[in-house]
C-alpha cells in the first residue's frame, strides 16, 4: 500500500518557520545590499576627488564589461581580424 504525504499535512509550524526565516534573510539582504551600494567607496574617491559610492563603482564596472562584450561581439562578427 502506498501512502502519500502532501506537503500541507506535514508540521505546518515547521513550514511556516522555515518561510518566515526565508523572510527575514531577505529583507536583511536587501537593506544590507542598499546600505553597501550607497556607502561612500573611499580608494575611488579619493582616486577622482569627487564623492563616489559602491553603487558608481558597480555600474562602472558592468558598463566596462558591457563594452567589452560588444567589442568582443564587434570582432567575432567580423571574422576575428585583426
């Protein structure tokens, strides 16, 4: 005889815990992760002179990527001349 167990059935208060500690890592990621982004990145700022975040440094960085994919894209369209 074959028994099935639906998730429901099953220690609802271990589920309902496991989803309320899910919630709670979430919510202190996100206010962790904006905090970071908007804390002042001391090396580049001291670097341009100017007031510079995380957040600048980040978006700079996926810009630098960007570019260099599409260069990488540009050359293979080409045929990988030189």
């Amino acid at each position: 005889m074959q028994r099935t167990i639906q998730l429901g059935q099953v220690q609802p208060s271990v589920l309902s815990n496991a989803e309320r500690t899910v919630k709670n890592w979430r919510c202190e990621l996100s206010v962790n992760v904006a905090a970071w982004m908007a804390t002042r990145n001391e090396w580049f700022s001291a670097f341009t002179g100017e007031e510079v975040t995380n957040k600048h440094v980040l978006l700079a960085h996926l810009y630098m990527v960007a570019l260099v994919g599409a260069l990488l894209l540009a050359g293979w369209l080409e045929g990988g001349a030189l």
